[in-house]
C-alpha cells in the first residue's frame, strides 16, 4: 500500500510520514523542493525503497499533483500555509483551497488505485470566537472568520486569516465531494486537530525554525514570551500522526469529518508538568523554565472553548498521550539538539 503525504517536511507531515513507514507503508513524500526534501531522505534512509520523494513545486497551480498521485492508494494532504503574519489574506487562501482542490481534482483524473484521501482540517474551520466558549463538535463551522473576511477591517487578524484559509480549504473538500462522490471509487475523510504539541523530527535548526504551534509552546514554557492565549485544547502530534494512520485504515471514517483532541490544557498545566520532570530538564540556552505557579493548574477556571471527541473515540479508536509525557519528551527533544 503506497500513501501520497503532502506537506511531508512539516512538522506533523514529517510524524505522519514516520508513523505510515513504521506500520509497513510504502510512503511517497511531496515537498516544494528537492533541498526540502534532503532532510526525509535522511531520516527516513533506513525504509529503503519504502519511502521516496516527489517535487510539487507550486500546490496552487491545476494539475499540479497530476503526477505524485498516480499509483498511490491513499493521500495524506496536509500542505496549507501556518503564518499569521501574512498582511494578505489570500496569501494563506490561495494555497489553502487551490493546494485542496488541486489534489482532489488530479486525483480524480488520475487517481485509478485510490481508496481514500484524508485531508487535515483545523479547529479553526470548527470554533468561533465566543465570550462564553461552547463545546463544539463536528456539526459546527467557522462562519465568523469568513464574515470578517469579507467585511475586512481590524477584526481581521493573521490568526483571522488562517481560520478563513482552513474553513474555505475544507469547505472546498466537502463541496467536491457533493459534486462527485456519485463517480467515485474513493471517499473522503477530513481530520480536525486542535493546537498540536510535542516533539519534532522535521527539520528545525534553532527555537525561531519551529512550526507555529510547537514555537507557541517553546515560547511559553522556556522564552517567557507569554501571548493572549492561556489555555485551549490539544493533542500530541504522534497521536495525530496516528489518526492519519487510523484514518485510512478504519471503513466508517469514510465522509465524515472527526474531530481528535486530547482535551483541554492551560499553559500553566505545562508549565508545572515541565517542572515535575524527574530527573529535572537542564537549563536550557541558559534560560530557566517559567515559574511554577503556586496555585494548582485549573482548565475550569480559564474560559476556553472545547470539543467533543465521542467520534474519534468510535470510529478510530484514538487514545491520546497526556500532558506531563508529552512535555518530558518534548523538554528531552530539546535537549538533545542542545537548546
Ligand atoms: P508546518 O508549517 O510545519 O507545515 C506546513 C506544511 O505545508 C509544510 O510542508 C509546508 O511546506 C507546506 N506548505 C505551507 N505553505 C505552502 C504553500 N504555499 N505551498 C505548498 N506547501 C505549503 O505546519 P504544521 O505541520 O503544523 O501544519 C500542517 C497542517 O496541519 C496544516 O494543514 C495546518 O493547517 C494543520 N494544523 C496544524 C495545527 C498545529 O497546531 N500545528 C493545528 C491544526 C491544524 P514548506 O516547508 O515548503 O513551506
């Protein structure tokens, strides 16, 4: 069985890569560069001819992925841009819904072994911003980004914009799949990840090369570079990486959109799990961890939106790895590249 990753050399692309690999796929990893492909070539020499590199040089462009699917039973896609800097929304859209729906779109034409395409979604295609965060699950979506999105002004933000590209990319998905699902010989299975968190195996060279996310948790619990976020839900990226893997395995994930989410964090939840690491994290660059607090982490008492995981639990089965193992193995990632 060969899968077709797209954005392999990203943090959870490179995890989702690895993970396939271990459980004996054939795994064909699309990057935008041969350079950015040398690093997968690395660390993934060990699976032999089980793992191979294919250049897409530009996701936005029809056709693009005409090549990299054929011969593949399945496509991981989980090429979008993660920036919030991005002053131009469509920076962040183009790719998000032209890299979609390009993939689809060569699929269907030349896609003959395919069984299914799991695409990575986002929360930020689920939440809204709400002074009195509900629970979400599957059924909602993230109306607001695009109403500020096209309303424009301040209330558009960069995380605005990114919840615009991941609502527009998977609503894209699904209207495909309303168009063609009747002539299809594959289905469809998009998977909705909240903040993800844990170590790297993509390639990161210092603290500022970290994806979004894992720079989030970098900067919180070792730079003290506090943001607005104080808490929130997650999951580690091996278990994401694991229900991609699940996710093509399992027949009832086949149209439907599944939320996985560990459950809810505070920062400080990390911050005091970092500090009951035994033995003790080395200092690390020389900058101490943050603080415990004195009083006990409480997800209750931080407003934070949260999600409803009953179909993940039923359909994949997922079991999720919890707070003070992923941050002892992600303090123990740092140490080995001497941060
Ligand atoms: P990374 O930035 O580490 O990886 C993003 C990947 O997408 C890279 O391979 C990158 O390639 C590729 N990519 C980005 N922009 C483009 C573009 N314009 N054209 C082609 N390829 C592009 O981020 P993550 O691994 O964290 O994110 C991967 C996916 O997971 C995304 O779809 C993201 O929305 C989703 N996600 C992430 C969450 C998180 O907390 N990390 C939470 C929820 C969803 P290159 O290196 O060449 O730029």
């Amino acid at each position: 069985q060969k899968v077709l990753v797209s954005g392999a050399n990203g943090y959870i692309g490179s995890w989702v890569v690895h993970t396939l690999l271990e459980r004996g796929y054939s795994v064909r990893s699309a990057v935008r560069t041969e350079r950015k492909g040398e690093h997968l070539k690395k660390i993934f020499g060990e699976y032999g001819g089980r793992h191979e590199v294919v250049v897409v040089a530009d996701i936005t462009k029809a056709c693009a992925f005409d090549e990299a699917v054929k011969g593949v039973d399945a496509i991981e896609h989980i090429a979008s841009p993660v920036q919030l800097e991005a002053e131009d929304p469509y920076e962040l859209i183009t790719p998000a819904v032209n890299g979609t729906v390009g993939i689809l779109q060569s699929a269907l034409a030349h896609g003959t072994s395919l069984k299914r395409i799991v695409v990575t979604s986002s929360c930020a295609a689920v939440l809204h911003d709400d002074p009195n965060p509900q629970e979400f699950d599957e059924s909602d979506w993230n109306e607001q980004s695009l109403e500020i999105l096209a309303k424009g002004g301040p209330a558009l933000t960069g995380i605005m914009k990114y919840r615009a590209s991941k609502t527009l990319a998977e609503k894209a998905v699904w209207q495909f799949w309303e168009d063609n699902q009747g002539g299809l010989s594959w289905d469809i299975t998009v998977l909705i990840p909240p903040f993800v968190f844990g170590p790297a195996i993509h390639e990161v060279t210092t603290p500022a090369s970290l994806n979004e996310s894992a720079l989030l948790w970098y900067n919180h619990l070792i730079g003290h570079t506090a943001t607005g976020t104080k808490g929130g839900t997650w999951i580690d990226v091996r278990d994401l990486a694991e229900a991609h893997t699940l996710a093509l395995e399992r027949p009832a994930a086949g149209s439907k959109r599944i939320i996985v989410a560990a459950g809810a964090w505070t920062w400080q939840d990390f911050v005091n799990a970092a500090h009951a690491v035994s033995p003790p994290p080395k200092l690390l660059n020389g900058l101490p961890l943050s603080s415990p607090d004195a009083s006990p982490a409480d997800t209750a008492t931080v407003p934070m939106r949260k999600y409803k995981t009953i179909r993940a639990a039923e359909i994949l089965g997922l079991r999720y790895r919890i707070i003070p193992d992923t941050t002892k193995d992600t303090l123990a990632d740092y140490e080995a590249r001497g941060w």
